[in-house]
C-alpha cells in the first residue's frame, strides 16, 4: 500500500514536470512606452514616459503568471506600479495573444493605493530566446474620494531562460 502512494506521488510529480516543461519558460524584460492617468473628479489627463520591468512565467501553455514592475509620472511625482498579472494565452505559430486581470498597488508621492485593472496584447518571437510584447493596460487606482484611471501602452523585449 505504501509502495503504491510512493509510485502515484512520483508519477503526478513527473506528469505536472512534464506539463510545465511544455508550457515554455520563464521570461524576463523590459519594456518602455506611455501611461495616461485620468482623474475622475476634475477630468485632467497627463501623459508621460513610463517604463519597467516584466516577468513571464507560464504554469499551462495558455496561462501565464506576469509580475510587473512600472515607473511614470502622475501629479508631478513619480509613481511606480507592482501588479501581479493573470495572463490567458492564445497561442499561435510564432507569436500568442493574450488577455487577463492585473491587481496590484501603486506607490506614489502622496501614498500607497491599491489597483485593479485589465490588459491585453501579444508576443511575437524574435529570435529563439528573445521574444518582442505589445501591451495595453487600464487600471484604476483607488484613493480616499476619487479615482483616477491610467491608461498604459507599452512595448519591449523578453529574454528567455
């Protein structure tokens, strides 16, 4: 009995191996582009340079975890962005589509808010291990009265291990 709970132990771990091995690999990035944040109360908009960097690490073929860290401009300070993506992928030849829920909070001169957003967008390969993302992402911060809504639009590369 005992040898049999060893031996299926051993074979799940193999099998859920074998699934993450098919499902690709850990990626690592960096990507640059724009973020806009509205704010709901007077209805100002900024724009202003945003960059950061992006993780990719996938658990299933369609289904990727994405940490993601994003500094841009906002009232004048800078504020930084850490979300925790759930990326659903649709894969295709050489390139997947993507869509899923980033919540995270964001950092900034007046305080730390949560966030809760959307995104989408694709990877294309570019070589073997380096692959190129388009992205866009809306999110809205939650502050005390208000929220402000911030739209990012972001592109880059992503190395993989």
């Amino acid at each position: 009995m005992k040898r049999m709970a060893v031996l299926t132990v051993l074979l799940l771990v193999a099998g859920a191996g074998s699934v993450a091995a098919q499902a690709g690999s850990v990626a690592l990035g960096v990507g640059a582009g724009v973020a806009v944040p509205a704010r709901s109360v007077d209805g100002s908009r900024d724009t202003s340079f945003a960059w950061g960097f992006h993780v990719n690490i996938p658990i299933l073929n369609t289904l990727h975890l994405s940490p993601s860290s994003e500094l841009y401009q906002m009232d004048g300070v800078y504020a930084t962005d850490v979300a925790l993506a759930f990326k659903f992928m649709v894969p295709l030849r050489l390139s997947a589509l993507y869509f899923g829920v980033a919540p995270g909070l964001t950092a900034s001169g007046s305080g730390t808010t949560a966030h809760v957003g959307v995104l989408g967008g694709f990877t294309i390969r570019v070589l073997s291990n380096i692959s190129g993302f388009a992205q866009y992402k809306y999110k809205v911060l939650f502050y005390d009265d208000t929220n402000t809504r911030v739209s990012h639009v972001a592109a880059g590369l992503l190395f993989s291990f």
